[in-house]
C-alpha cells in the first residue's frame, strides 16, 4: 500500500518480476511493464474487455524511480509544487513504481489522461468489472480528500480478486477506507 503517507522502502524499490504483459501497448520500455501478478491479471481483463468489443490499452505501466522524478519534476514546472501534487506522485510515493498500478487508454487517444476519459468505453467497462479481476479504479471521483488525487479513471491498482470484489460488494471506494488507514490528502 503506497500513498502519500506510506512511501516506498527503499525509495528507489524495483520489483523483481518486471514483465511485459500480452495485451495492446500505447507505449515501449519500462512504462510497457507491470509485476507477474499484475500482467497476469491484466491479460484477463484486457480479453474480457474485448470479448465485450471494448478496445483497452496499457498506457502507462511501471515507472522506474528516475522516471518519476522526471514526471514529477515536469509537473512542477508547468503548474507548480501545490498543484503537482494533486496530479502526480513524488518520487518514492508512486503506485506505478511497484508494479501493481497501470494506467488505461482506449486505443485511440479519446479524453486520454483528461477527466473526459470517464466517459470512454474502456473507462466505463473497467470501473464496472475490473473488480472481476482483481482491480479498482484507485484515485475515485471527489475522493481526493482521502486518496490526495484527484479522480484517474485510467489509474487502475491490482489488489486480488477477493478484495477488490468485497469492495465493491460493500460499496467501498478507497484502498485507505478498506484497509482502514488514515486519509493522506498531503506528504506528512
């Protein structure tokens, strides 16, 4: 569980099981990777999506610790530290970074990374049966307060099939509520 009171240890952790899962690609390299578990599972729901004539890419897998600093960094420089940190992780504090988080997109760039992709197919499906396969649409609407993000429809987080369905069966919308840990809206 990484967020932005519980930082990676150590923070430039890489996971052991980096892979590159068989499903369809919006990008190359390391962002084209995800841990065993994760791909696996990844692979079963990109089939299903499809089988449902819904087009889903990975559009942004693992980040390496220099790749988030740089992601980070760019942020700050084009809207600010307040603002960046509403966006993106601070180095060490990446979901991406552990290999169990990835992003979605729909094959053709609609609403990509912007609040409209909500409304896309791929979105739509995903927050709708990625609980089937063990993820949850980690960053959820109007829940920043709590998860420090505003809502990713993209970002999705591997938490096992048994969890993320319990989840949704008690209508449980935060890794933090679930787990029963403390809100992190800020870095402590």
């Amino acid at each position: 569980m990484v967020n932005k009171h519980r930082p990676l240890s150590p923070a430039d952790y890489v996971p052991a099981d980096l892979v590159q899962p068989s499903v369809a690609l919006a990008v190359s390299g390391e962002a084209a990777q995800l841990n065993s578990t994760t791909a696996a599972a990844a692979e079963q729901m990109f089939a299903a999506a499809a089988q449902d004539g819904v087009t889903m890419t990975l559009a942004s897998g693992y980040r390496s610790y220099g790749t988030q600093v740089a992601t980070y960094n760019g942020y700050v420089a084009a809207r600010g530290q307040a603002e960046a940190d509403t966006a993106s992780a601070r180095p060490g504090f990446s979901e991406h970074q552990t290999g169990w988080a990835f992003d979605i997109g729909d094959g053709g760039g609609a609403c990509g990374f912007q609040p409209c992709f909500a409304e896309q197919p791929a979105a739509v499906w995903a927050k709708a049966n990625g609980h089937r396969f063990g993820f949850v649409v980690r960053y959820p609407w109007m829940l920043h307060e709590i998860t420090g993000y505003y809502y990713e429809s993209w970002h999705l987080r591997f938490i096992g099939v048994e969890a993320a369905t319990d989840m949704s069966a008690k209508g449980i919308a935060t890794l933090e509520e679930y787990f029963g840990l403390e809100a992190a809206p800020g870095y402590l």
